[in-house]
C-alpha cells in the first residue's frame, strides 16, 4: 500500500548495491539507509529510482530499464535496441511519480549510436508495459528528471553539451493519457522545482544568470544577472542551487581568486520579492554535491543532511566582488 503522503526517499550507489533513503521530519546528521536494493548479474547501475513505500526500485544500465522488489526479484526489465557498446558520453536516467505507479525514463539514444534522436519512454511499474514514449529530437549526453511536487508531471532537462539545454514537461491526465510540452528554449538549464510547485529555477546555460519562472506556462518571474549579486563580470552562475524553503532559493556563484583557484558562494533570493540575501555556509568538495529539500535543509555527501542551524554565514572577504 503507497502511503498518500509519503516520505521523500532518495538513492546512492555504493558497492554494487543501491541505498534507499527516506528524510524524516526533524532528522540530521549522517542518513541510514532505510533499504538496500542488489542489481542482478553485475548490472552496472546508471541511474536510480525508489517508490516511497520502499518496495520496489528502478534503475537504468547503458542498455536497458529494471524493476527489482525490495527482495531482490526482478519485476520486468527493458533492453534498449539495439545494444550499444559504446561506454561513454550517454547515462541514461529515470524518475518515478510520486505515486509510484509509472517510471520515466529517458534514453539518450543518438550518442548511444542507436540512430535516431534520443527517447522518453513512461512505464508502467507494476508491469513494465509501455504507457507512452516521446522522440524528442535532441542528441543529449544525460538529463536531469524533476517531479512536480502537487500535480505529478515530470519535468525533464536534456543537456547537449556545448549545444544546450532543452526542457520538456509531461503530463498524465485522468484518461491515462500522457501529453508531452516542449519548452522554447534550448539555452537554459532546469535547476530545481520549488516545494509548493507553484515556480521553477534555470540557470543560463552561458552561466551569466539565474531565472524564476512560474509553472506550467515557464513565464519568467525575474531575471538576476551576476551582477545583482555584486561580483564581476568573469564570475558565473553554476548549474547547481534550488529551493531552500518555499520562499527562499540557493543560488551558487562560482569563480577564480587570484591564484586561479576555484571558488564557490551559496547566496539566498527571496524568490517572492527577487530580493538577493545573504549567504550560507555549505561544506562539499563540488557544488554539485549540495541538494537543497525546500525545508530549510539540504543533503552533501554520503549523504549527511544539514540545516541553517548547523551552519555558519560569514562569508569570507578574500572573495572578490565587484
């Protein structure tokens, strides 16, 4: 039975093996894994996706989609075809909707060397049958998917490498049916949903500003270039951030101090008012590590949760700004 609320669970591969999270109300620190999940055959797992009443899981390999119980039986499993042997440059990726009913899955088909453009294909969790596919005419490396925390659709960011970024949405309706959007841009990268859905966060794929926009239309709210943060010119905006709380996004800043070591500021908006805040404090060896949950926390690491609270402000005056 899938609780109708349930708890956000996240994975991490380690060993072989995928580690199922759930983060709990009020819990720090170091995450136990709530369920461990063993790939068949030595499936080199790409990809992962746990339903929140832990039973089941999905994952993608370079070639194909599989469904495991918590067990360790398999479900069903798709092959993409035909087989691909090249090893590098596509990484397959999958989300589950909050339901846990349907598994998205995105095939990064072209740079496979499968032919054609890659493909976004929603399963059916409990069958593996096929509910709808979209050929999406990008030649993507990987996509990022992003669930729609009240409605359900699935938003998902195929990036291009040096081409760019293209953003599309999908949707199921209450006939079943699933309708695809494809957003006009191909030169912003999707960052984050905000928790109460009602906006979402891209990134300048240039790097040279951060944009609101309101869901579902994609009508930008406010625009803040690196400027409105107070840096110079040659400092940009990383592809990396989000939602801290509903009313308060993390946006990084990134550059090079004067003996051309990289750098990295976690700076808050007040994305009510577009109003640039103060900063925080965030321990990672990347900026791609910091996952902000929309609750005032946010995940680093392996993983180990954080809040404000655990965290300091002081922001350090070697930086250099405008």
């Amino acid at each position: 039975m899938i609780p109708a609320r349930p708890l956000k669970a996240i994975t991490r591969h380690r060993d072989g093996l995928i580690h199922a999270y759930t983060i709990e109300s009020g819990a720090l620190g170091m995450l136990e894994p709530a369920a461990v999940f063993r790939p068949p055959g030595g499936d080199e797992v790409v990809a992962s996706a746990v339903r929140p009443d832990l039973e089941r899981v999905v994952y993608t390999t370079l070639n194909g989609v599989v469904c495991l119980t918590r067990a360790g039986d398999p479900v069903w499993a798709s092959d993409f075809e035909p087989h691909s042997d090249v090893r590098h440059g596509h990484r397959p990726g999958c989300a589950l909707s909050p339901d846990g009913r349907t598994a998205w899955v995105y095939r990064p088909d072209a740079m496979a060397g499968r032919g054609g453009g890659d493909r976004w294909v929603v399963y059916d969790v409990d069958t593996g049958a096929v509910l709808a596919r979209r050929e999406l005419e990008t030649v993507g490396h990987a996509a990022g998917h992003h669930v729609h925390p009240v409605d359900g659709s699935v938003y998902l960011d195929v990036g291009e490498g040096q081409d760019g970024s293209v953003i599309f949405r999908g949707t199921t309706g209450a006939d079943g049916e699933v309708e695809f959007v494809a957003y006009p841009w191909w030169d912003r990268c999707l960052i984050d949903l905000a928790p109460g859905g009602e906006q979402f966060m891209t990134v300048d794929h240039g790097q040279a500003d951060v944009a609101f926009h309101r869901h579902p239309d994609g009508d930008v709210l406010f625009t803040l270039p690196v400027e409105a943060f107070g840096y110079p010119e040659e400092t940009f905006v990383e592809w990396s951030g989000g939602y801290l709380t509903p009313d308060t996004a993390v946006v990084v800043l990134g550059g090079e101090d004067q003996g051309e070591e990289e750098w990295f500021r976690y700076h808050l908006v007040d994305v009510q008012t577009g109003t640039v805040g103060g900063e925080i404090a965030v321990e990672v060896t990347n900026p791609y590590e910091f996952v902000p949950l929309g609750d005032g926390s946010w995940l680093t690491g392996g993983p180990v949760r954080r809040s404000r609270a655990t965290a300091g402000t002081d922001p350090d005056p070697a930086i250099p700004r405008g």
